[in-house]
C-alpha cells in the first residue's frame, strides 16, 4: 500500500488520504454551513481529525450520501454518510472529540418522507415535483436521523436518490 505526506505531517496510505481529500474537496466545500470552514486556510484540529476518522471508516468504500450540520452547545457539528452498506453518524463535541461510529445499512426498519410539492402543482411554472424532500431515518440501533442537514443545493439534488434506495431496501415494491 503506498502512503503519502500531507504537509509535513503524517504518511496516510493513500486510499485513505483520497477518501479525505474527497470529502473535503467534494462534498465540505459544497456545503453552504460548512464552506467557511472548509475553505480556512488554517483548518481546525477536529476537521482534520473528523476527516481521519471518516476515511478510516469508509476503507475505501463509495460515498453514496453526505450531509453535515453546525450546531451550538455541546455539540459543534453532526455529519451523516451512507455507503452501500453502513451508515456513518459522527458528532464532533464542544473540545474537538470527533468519534464516527458505523452502523450496518440492512438494519434500518423505517423511513418517513415529507415532500415540498403538493401533487395538485401549483402557479408556479419552476416548481417540479415532489421538490425538495425531509427524510427520517430510522435504525434499529442508531438514533433517528432527519435528512438533509444542510440545505446546500448538493445534499438536497442526492437525497432523492438515497430515498429510493432507502425506500427500495425496507421492503418489496407493491
């Protein structure tokens, strides 16, 4: 496995490091609540440690989903990835602890969608069906989650695809 060196620091085998440097490239940037981080020329400690942590999780696996939310008290931020396989909640606390944790994709038991657009359409000639969608998540051992976090045009143009993979795994089509 070859590793490189990231400005000095560390040598990351380089699956990993590709996994990083995707999801702070492709996916953080994006983020309209998590641009101003992502695009500091001096990033904080915990980004880099949540990036570590993630890119150790996924080993290499596809990113399907991604969305991430700041928040205030003891929680500084939440992030949300699905694979094919897992889903990957990650809360970084008020001192910078960032501990992803992988919980098995097939064990989710429920999801609930709440679609913006009536079916009745409305005057609005922009307006396209079922327009941006709320999802809840449900697991078997994980916390609920409510989809998206972020309302970056990216996390909300994919979760129509994950909802019909979501949906698709929970049970037959009638």
């Amino acid at each position: 496995m070859t590793s490189a060196t990231v400005s000095g620091m560390v040598n990351i085998p380089e699956p990993f490091l590709t996994t990083a440097q995707d999801l702070h490239e492709s996916e953080f940037k994006m983020m309209n609540t998590w641009r101003d981080i992502a695009m500091q020329p001096d990033l904080p400690r915990w980004y880099g440690v949540l990036l570590s942590s993630l890119a150790w999780m996924l080993n290499g696996e596809p990113v399907e989903y991604v969305t991430a939310s700041r928040q205030d008290g003891d929680t500084l931020a939440r992030v949300v990835v699905f694979t094919g396989t897992r889903i990957i909640l990650s809360d970084v606390a008020e001192g910078g602890d960032v501990v992803p944790i992988a919980y098995p994709r097939e064990r989710i038991k429920a999801i609930g969608v709440q679609a913006e657009t009536s079916v009745f359409g409305s005057r609005d000639p922009f307006e396209s069906w079922p327009g941006d969608l709320r999802v809840v998540v449900v697991h078997e051992d994980a916390p609920v989650v409510a989809l998206p976090l972020d309302q970056s045009p990216r996390s909300r143009g994919r979760l129509p695809g994950l909802t019909e993979a979501l949906r698709d795994s929970i049970g037959p089509k009638a």
